[in-house]
C-alpha cells in the first residue's frame, strides 16, 4: 500500500539465549499513514517498547533483528548505515519518551536543548533559532515561553516537561512521531491536556504517530488503529472503533474486561459501628531557610474530618501534590501529625509517642506502592510474615499456621513461604504484602495506590482479592490512589483530595453523577476514555 | 479469568545459587581466597611447619642466602638474616602477626564504624550532625601520625597496635554504612516493619543488617589489608612489633641495612606482605561482585 510513513513488514527481533522466550517480538507487521495514531498496547514484556525501540535504532546491543523489514517513506530503516539512520532520527523520526524527567538534561536550560536541534540539523542563526524555539514552545501550549526559555528542567512540572520533551520531538517537523507510553508518568488532568495536544498535532503537522501505551483508556481517547501485543505476537489490529467495541481475539477480550470501570449494581448496606474516625488532623511542613530563601511553612494537610464505617471501603482520590501521602503517613504514624484524632475503637491512635504506640499498631496496617520496594529482599517471605504478629506476642507456631492459611487467601502455595521476594512477579509480590498486613489481624487495612504499578489484568486480579477478603473478613479499607476509575469499581465512598484540602465526598454516586466541586468535574472530565463504553465482554464466551 | 497465571515458578526452574555457591563460582575470590587459605594454614601450622625456631641466633650461618642463588643451600632454603636466624621460619611465624593484627583491628574498627554508620544514618538529624562531625575529627588526623604519637606514648606491642589502628581505621565503615543505611530506611519494607510494631534494634538487626552485609563485608577485607600495611609501615619504623618478634615489616626494616648486597632480605617479607594484601583484596572484590543483587540466580 502507498503512502504509508511507516511500514513494518514480518519483523522479528531475537532475544539472548537468556531470556524467558526466544523472540522479543516475532512476525511483526502494521502501518502507520499520515495524520494517523496507531497505539500499540500490551502489558508489560508484550514488546511494544522493543518495537518503538526498533524504529529508531535504539534497540539495546543484546536484541539482534533477525528477519523482516521497517520501511519508512520506501527505505528499509534495517538495512540502513547507522550514520543514514541517525540523520534521520530527530529530523524526519523522532521519539517521546516516557520520564520526562530523565529524558531531558539537567545541566542545561530547556531552551538550549531544544535549540541544540536546530543547531545541528539546520544552518538557523542564533536569532531564528531562537525565535523557532518560542514559536514551538507556543504550539505546545506552554505558559510564558519566555521564562521557560531560560528555565532548568527541574524548575517545571511533570507535564511542562513532557510538553518540552514532544517539542524537541516537533522541532524538525518529523514525518514520523513515536510516543513511549508518554502521558503514564502523569496526572490525569496533565495527562488529558497532552492527549488532546497529540489528537492536534496529528493534523497541524500531517505526521503519523506510534504511540505505546497499557491503557485502553487511552487507547479509546486518540487512536485511529490499534495492535493488540501478547508476548512479541500482534494477537489482533484493527481500527479503534472495531477492536475496542468487538474485540476478537480472547486476550484482546480479557485485557478490555479488566478495564477498571464502575461497578454496577447495589452496594451492600453498610454497618452502622464506626471503625475509624479522623477528627480535625492536620500536618505542616516546615522548611528552614537557607542563605538565599527565607523560612517557608507548607501546610500539606489542612485539618481533615472523616469516618469510615466498619466494612466500608473509602476510596482518597488525588493527583500528587493533593496531601493523600501525607494524610497516610499520619494515619500509620509514620510522620507525627500536629493535630487532631485518629480514633480506633477507642484509642486515640494520635496521641502518644511513637514508641508508645507500637501494641496499637495492630490495628492499622498499609499495603504500599511499589510491589518490588516493600519486602525486603534478604528474608524469606514466612519470615517476614510471621515478624508481625510475634511482635504482638503471638508464638512462632501459631503465626506460621496463620502464614499458610493466608497463603492460601491470597491464592499462593504454601511453599511461597520458603522463597525469597525475587522469586516473585509483581503481582504476587502484592499479594504477600496484602498477607502480610493482614497477618496482624487488623481493623482497618490501607491500600497506598496499592495496584497503581501493576498490569491492567493483574491489577484487576488484586482488586478482586481485596474485595473478597473484604466481604469474608469484614475488613475495613481506605483505598488511596490517583486514579477515578479503579476507585469507582472497589470502593463505596470517595473523598477527593486537592491540595491538602477535601473538596468532595459522598458516595461513588453522587461524586461521578454530581459533583459539587470545580476540581472534581475537572477530574472526571479529564478521564480518559470518557466516551467509550466498555462491551460487556465476560457474558460472551470466549473463543 | 481463569487463563491468567496464579501460578508459581516450579521449584527447579528458578535454581537459587547459595552466596557460598555464588563467590566461589567467581575465579576472583577463589583464587583469593586459597591464596589466604594458604597463608592462614601456613600460620596456624606453624610450630610443624618451621624448620628452626625463628628466635635462635647463630652466629656462623649469618647471612645465608637462599637455595636459588649459587652459594644457597636447602639447610635454609630462605637463607638466614644478620643474626643468622633461619629466614623461611621467620616468615612462617610473621604470618601469625599480621593476620592477627588484620583480623583484631578490622573486629574492633568495624564495630565502632558500623555502630556510627546505622546510628547517623538510620537516626539522622542530631545524632548525624554529632557523628559527621566526629567522621570529620577523624578524616583529619593523619592516621600514620597519630599511630607514630600514640605508639611512641605507649610502647609498641602487639595490643598497643591492635588498639591504635583499630581506633583509627572505622571512617570507611562509618561513612559508608552511614549512606547505605540512609538509602535503604526510606524504603517501603523498613515503613512496613515499622507499621508492624518491631521495636527498633529488632528492625535494626533483623530488617536493616542484613541488607547492608554485603558492603560490611566488602569493606571489611579492604580495610583488614590497610590495617596489615600499616602494621609493616610501623614495625618498619620501629614503632610496631618489638624485636625479636618476627614481623613481615619488621623483618623489611631489618633488612634495609643490606639493601645493596643481600636485597633477598627485603624482597622475601616484602613479597609476603604483598601476596596476603593481593589474597584479601581479591576476596573483597569478589565478595562484592558475588553479593551484589543482580548478580542473583
């Protein structure tokens, strides 16, 4: 077929013998056409960044391409001298990375970097070139090019920065523009902002775009076409509209059916017993003045008031910056807070020092973020299990027989006892951390954007753990994350969070059917895929 | 969604290599290591293995040399010194020296180091500002200086040394337990065994030492060859082991006098000195690679 800027013919990439299968990607092909998003989406080791990675001869020295051809605009990018390839790359092809902080160099102003580009593929002088990096800046719709001109990337945001990463990747007006899951490192109301900014620049610059991504949100948000990766394979293509409202392919299915999505249906009715009541808790952070800055007091937490009653699980929904993590670690007393009541029964879990407060500890426990940061990798998993409830006096025999019984709750065998944690995938490894909070026997359980790090289907796994061990224990959870739509699907009330405030509250209901506040309804309009109905794909059987 | 995988890596696919298993699949640290074997046996074994007692002068085999050369013989295969001491028993014996002092100081420097390193780091504000600045007192000083003073005040004995160096040899251990420590308290598992209610020296001890073994123990060989090297300096200067103790680096100042015509003198402990330094630095760097987490499985 004519006109297509990219073309990926039956591309195989090998990988070294070591590895757990024998092609990174295998039997590859797709177009990509003008004024065309093409997402490819797959979880993690899918090789959707292998294929990116490909394209612009990035791939790492271990990964050999061993049969197939890339054409871009009729040249076969493979069969290419690496110094034809890199004149390319920046000019007709260019790359957006996911971090946008790594991807950017501290040491100089983001003004500079951008014009770097101009400096080595054009003859601009000084003036043009600057007068080209102002005029990008405005297209990517930053705030006051001039003072971001001559900013370091450390003094602008998250999404300022991505927005400087996709103008170097403009700045020669690329034929070909390939996105490394670029908007996952962001908030979604930044997140929204970009998308939108790419559905334009697909038509302002005629150019074709690759864009990697997890999430089929997302995908239903920009795409045009979509390939659908599972382990190196495209297990379907198609347009978007096809592939998101008739998946064929029984992956394709399972992936769309994980979609976190609001449950559907009655909530159970709630008990009236209260397990866990805040009153007026609050948190300021003091910084110290230094030569050049004066004394400053943040105030993180402004004094915040809620109640959850015994199993219920409330859902803390905030973008970073909204004071939930410090909200957390006052309620664990891992910081101190300056005031207000945490009240557990009926123990005031704010007061007293921390050393006092070690029998209490019982009672609240937390499941972190980062599956491979929370257990400590030099002991085995038994060990630290039953580390929990010995400090609380439990003998040795009775704690390991509460391990295996928890082992068997959060669908592991009884041997996962003896390994260590790098035996563990990222989702097993939650798994444990879920047991090893509940080992204790708590009365509130917090999930501190427990299944934020995990794969769209493992994550829909956890979730469904939580809430079975919730109904058959009677638990009582505080689900702290950044994203609505896995809050709507497990919780029963929302607090949403901004700036160390609550500005709303109520039920899963009244927040996504009526919010009350301005930062809300900015929330959930920024959410992608808001136009998309997910099919109801587990009634259908699957092929 | 019963096709999603619940289950576990098959014991046998995943085979776990020991930290034994791991170091000794290292050509670095095996070669080290039955390099120190050696010498350690050769110590230990002493009393069997000297051919003559290392104290017993005789005056008419003075300056024997050794088998190699052309007027050598195998009586003393190493040759005799000035005071016709049979040199092969000399080094035998000076083996026990330095292992002893490398091993001592490194026991006591490293407890006083670590001990600062944790508390600095895990503690931080107060307690890290008192430390640092007592890290500080010490970068300062010149170690082969102040152990000159101390052992010049003193009298130089074995336990004078010991103590010196190792009250003088804990910096590395403290700055650099000080940052690992600083690295890994703000992880998630050190927050959760605090949620969990462990009492601090437990979560000390059972969560936080055994992830920053690995560098203890890395620095731990460092540090013991220093101290060995520091033991010579000083016997060399006259301010370590007495005479007629036989020490490697003693037994170097004692040769300096007949540098021109009988070098062997020197060149024997000297090549002593440098094959039990190499044998612990090749442990400690092995160690390092086999410990390092990547290097897992």
């Amino acid at each position: 077929m004519t006109g297509a800027v990219l073309s990926v013919r039956n591309l195989t990439v090998d990988l070294p013998l070591s590895g757990d299968r024998s092609h990174a990607v295998s039997g590859l092909s797709f177009e990509i056409h003008p004024n065309e998003i093409v997402c490819v989406v797959g979880e993690s080791g899918s090789g959707k960044s292998v294929t990116a990675f490909t394209a612009m001869g990035l791939l790492p020295k271990a990964l050999k391409v061993s049969a197939g051809e890339m054409l871009f605009e009729g040249k076969d990018l493979l069969k290419m001298s690496r110094s034809d390839h890199a004149k390319l790359r920046g000019q007709r092809i260019s790359m957006v990375f996911q971090e946008p902080m790594t991807a950017l160099n501290p040491c100089f102003t983001v003004g500079d970097q951008i014009q770097e580009i101009f400096r080595t593929h054009t003859k601009l002088s000084g003036a043009q070139c600057k007068a080209r990096t102002l005029a990008l800046m405005e297209e990517v719709r930053l705030p006051d090019p001039q003072r971001v001109y001559s900013s370091y990337p450390h003094q602008l945001s998250g999404g300022q920065r991505q927005r400087i990463v996709i103008a170097m990747a403009l700045a020669m007006d690329p034929k070909l523009l390939i996105a490394d899951e670029p908007t996952t490192a962001l908030d979604v109301t930044t997140q929204a902002q970009i998308l939108a900014m790419f559905k334009t620049l697909k038509t302002t610059h005629n150019a074709g775009i690759l864009f990697v991504t997890h999430d089929f949100d997302v995908v239903a948000e920009i795409a045009d076409r979509v390939v659908v990766m599972q382990k190196g394979i495209v297990v379907e293509q198609g347009t978007a509209t096809e592939v998101l409202n008739d998946p064929q392919h029984p992956y394709t299915r399972q992936l769309i059916a994980a979609v976190p999505r609001k449950k559907q249906g009655e909530a159970a009715p709630l008990q009236e017993e209260i397990a866990l009541r805040v009153k007026g808790l609050s948190k300021t952070y003091h910084v110290a003045r230094t030569l050049t800055r004066k004394a400053r007091t943040v105030q993180a937490l402004h004094p915040a008031d809620f109640s959850v009653r015994k199993g219920e699980t409330l859902g803390i929904v905030g973008e970073s910056g909204s004071g939930k993590t410090t909200l957390v670690r006052c309620l664990i007393r891992l910081l101190d807070p300056d005031d207000g009541e945490i009240w557990i029964g009926n123990r005031n879990f704010a007061k007293g020092s921390r050393s006092s407060l070690r029998t209490a500890r019982q009672d609240i426990q937390i499941v972190f973020q980062d599956p491979y940061g929370s257990l400590n990798p030099r002991r085995s998993i038994g060990e630290q299990l039953i580390g929990g409830p010995m400090n609380f006096g439990v003998s040795r025999s009775v704690a390991w027989d509460r391990a295996k019984r928890l082992m068997k709750i959060v669908r592991l065998e009884e041997d996962a006892l003896y390994r260590y944690p790098a035996e563990f995938s990222g989702g097993q490894r939650q798994r444990i951390c879920i047991a090893r909070a509940l080992m204790v026997e708590p009365k509130v359980l917090i999930a501190d954007e427990a299944v934020s790090a995990l794969d769209v289907s493992v994550q829909k796994e956890v979730l469904q753990l939580l809430a079975d061990i919730k109904r058959e224990m009677g638990l009582t959870i505080l689900f702290i994350t950044h994203d609505l739509r896995v809050a709507s699907q497990i919780c029963d009330n929302l607090i949403v969070m901004s700036r160390g405030q609550i500005v709303e509250r109520g039920t899963v209901e009244q927040v996504f059917g009526d919010p009350q506040d301005a930062y809300t309804r900015q929330l959930l309009s920024a959410m992608p895929g808001n136009g998309w109905e997910v099919p109801a794909l587990e009634a259908q059987p699957t092929t | 969604m019963t096709s999603l995988n619940l289950a576990l890596p098959q014991p046998g696919t995943v085979r776990r290599k020991g930290f034994i298993g791991r170091a000794l699949a290292n050509p670095v640290f095996l070669f080290g290591a039955v390099l120190l074997g050696l010498i350690v046996a050769m110590a230990a074994l002493a009393p069997l293995l000297a051919p003559y007692n290392p104290l017993a002068q005789n005056m008419l085999t003075r300056t024997v040399s050794p088998f190699w050369m052309s007027d050598g013989n195998w009586a003393h295969p190493l040759g005799t010194d000035g005071l016709g001491r049979d040199y092969l028993s000399r080094i035998i014996y000076g083996a026990r020296i330095s292992l002893l002092i490398g091993v001592f100081t490194v026991i006591c420097s490293g407890i006083i180091g670590t001990v600062m390193g944790v508390l600095a780091g895990y503690f931080g504000g107060k307690i890290d500002l008192v430390i640092n600045f007592l890290i500080m007192t010490r970068l300062t000083l010149p170690v082969v200086m102040v152990a000159l003073a101390v052992v010049a005040l003193f009298g130089g004995s074995l336990i004078v040394v010991v103590l010196v160096l190792g009250l003088l040899l804990w910096d590395r251990f403290a700055v650099v337990m000080r940052s690992a420590v600083m690295q890994i308290r703000n992880q998630e598992y050190i927050q959760a065994a605090q949620s969990m209610g462990y009492s601090t020296p437990k979560l000390l001890f059972k969560e936080l030492l055994p992830n920053i073994f690995d560098r203890l123990a890395v620095i731990a060989t460092f540090e013991m060859a220093h101290a060995i090297l520091l033991e010579a300096s000083l016997s060399f200067l006259g301010l370590g082991v007495q005479p007629p103790t036989p020490s490697w680096g003693l037994m170097v100042a004692e040769g300096r006098q007949y540098l021109l015509f009988d070098s062997w003198l020197i060149l024997i402990p000297g090549a002593a000195i440098c094959v039990l330094v190499l044998a612990i630095n090749m442990i400690g760097d092995g160690l390092r690679d086999a410990l390092a987490p990547e290097n897992r499985n």
